[in-house]
C-alpha cells in the first residue's frame, strides 16, 4: 500500500522529466535546421515561364523535373575557349558592387571590407606564377577531373569563374568546405586549404563569397545528376539521391543560408543565361530552393518566375 502511494507521489515528477527531456531533444533537433531566407526582397519576372513546369513539386520528383527543364538548354552553353570573351563582354563577372570599377570580380583576391590585394581590369590569361596577381584562368569550382572534361560541363560558365591562377593552383581537385584545423596555405584575401573536422582536404573561400560557391555546387548537383561522374578520391557527389554527399550538402546548405542570394549573384545569373542559351541556376532564382528538394519534410515548389532584381 505505502509502495503505492509513493509511485502515485512521483508520478508527476517522472511525468515532467519526460516533458523535459522531450523538449530539450526538440531544441537540440531545431538547432540543425538553417533558417529560412526572406524572399520578400527578391523581385522577379512572373511573365517568365523557365520552371512552370516544376510548379507544386517536391524532393527528387522536383529534381527530376529541374533535370529536365536545364537539359533542354544545354546546345546554348559555349565553347571553353569562348569562357575567356564572355568574361571580357559579358557584366557576369564585372565589378559593380565592391570597387565599382568594372575591374574582374575575382573570388580569390575581392576584398569586400578594403582594398584589393591585386586586382585585374579585365581577364587577362597567364601562366602559373610563385606568388598571386600574375594571372587569371578559368577556375572549375566542380573540377575537371570529377566529370572527366566532359561537355557541357567543362565550359558551363554557371561554375566555371574566372579567378587567379596561383590562388587556383593551390585549390587544386579539392571540394570547397569549412577548415577546422591545419592551415596550410592562407590567400592574400584570406582564402585558405586546410582539414575539414572530418580530416578532409577543403578549400575555404572568405564568407562574402561562401554563398556564390554553395550555389554553384547545388547547381551542378541538379544540373548534371544524370551524368556519369567520376568518383575519384577527392569527388563528393554519388549515383544515387541526393547525389552528393551529405557532409557537404549539409555546408553548402549553411553558406546558402549564410551568405544569402546577392545582387551579384542574380546580375551573374542574368547574364550567363543571356549567354548560355537560357540556362539558369535555379538555386539563385529561388533562395530557398534545397528545403524543396532536399529538406526532410520538402515543401512544394512555387513557381514565380525568374529572379531579376533585389530592392
């Protein structure tokens, strides 16, 4: 009877620290989850109908769908000679938001808070140097060697920057990543090579520009899921959905959020379309685009168009 009576006292104490334990565990659970990007700002051309027929899609049948919609624009993408003329012609890689000086936006050396280490006024071609600013070439964010120099791939201008070639050189075939320890070589601009908190080798862009490069690998990823890419040691996409491995999805997804869609990276968008065919990179024009396809509980796909300005 008393044995009784002391569980019926302590029912309600076991009941709360369930309550507890059970909220603390959702709290820790929300913590993984990246906020959701204002779109609000965002202005875009409702009259454009690139992806209206991927409206009120989700998760791989969305992807799917993407595959299809850009695989219909793959004849406009042009020659990789042709890379070096789009850079000189074309305002996708302009810059018309730090110096304002029309010189090339170059990743590697923009110093968005001073003055540029080096700068180029346009592309200027060259041969790897011992130091940085003797050159520029055409830096694959997705290496070569990972989709075998294959067409259209190898001169798709939507990752295919123009950058400086010492700073290239030394990012190498290694994927774009967070460095947790061992810093082996730092940029003048404070671009470094070091080891993931996995002990892997990544390259790390400076925060300004952490979102551009996110952007461009989920690009790739929907762009080009039907491709037999190579899966070399340094590789981080697979066969199977989401098509690339979930350490890097899941920092890709974080820079997205972090450094959210810019009016460079629409003008770039904008302007490689332009060139390209009418290719876009849908994760510029919708912000948001990953909880779509590669959120645990994906919502639907709302088409408005394509993204054109930013207020």
């Amino acid at each position: 009877m008393k044995f009784k009576k002391l569980l019926l006292l302590l029912a309600p104490s076991i009941t709360l620290g369930a309550t507890i334990m059970s909220v603390s565990c959702t709290a820790k659970q929300e913590t993984k989850t990246q906020p959701v990007i204002n779109e609000n700002k965002y202005v875009y051309d409702n009259t454009n109908k690139y992806y209206e027929a991927a409206d009120g899609l989700k998760g791989k049948e969305l992807l799917d769908k993407l595959l299809e919609i850009q695989s219909k624009h793959f004849g406009g993408v042009g020659s990789y000679g042709g890379l070096k003329s789009f850079y000189k012609t074309y305002n996708a890689f302009k810059d018309k938001y730090y110096e304002k000086d029309n010189s090339l936006l170059d990743i590697y050396s923009e110093n968005p808070d001073g003055n540029d280490p080096y700068n180029y006024p346009t592309y200027v071609g060259g041969n790897a140097t011992g130091k940085e600013g003797g050159g520029t070439n055409r830096e694959h964010l997705i290496p070569q060697s990972w989709f075998g120099k294959s067409s259209p791939m190898v001169s798709d201008a939507h990752h295919v920057f123009p950058t400086d070639i010492k700073v290239n050189g030394i990012r190498g075939n290694y994927p774009h990543g967070d460095v947790a320890n061992s810093v082996q070589w730092t940029s003048e601009n404070g671009s470094k090579l070091g080891q993931s908190a996995s002990n892997i080798t990544v390259f790390e862009p400076i925060n300004t520009f952490k979102g551009d490069i996110a952007r461009a690998y989920l690009y790739f990823t929907v762009t080009y899921s039907n491709k037999a890419l190579n899966e070399t040691s340094q590789s981080i996409f697979k066969t199977v959905f989401p098509f690339i491995k979930e350490e890097f999805l899941d920092t890709y997804i974080k820079w997205n959020k972090q450094d959210e869609v810019s009016k460079w990276d629409i003008d770039r968008n904008n302007e490689t379309a332009k060139y390209q065919g009418g290719l876009r990179n849908p994760f510029i024009d919708y912000p948001n685009l990953d909880e779509s396809i590669f959120g645990s509980d994906p919502k639907p796909f709302i088409n408005k168009g394509i993204l054109v300005d930013i207020k």
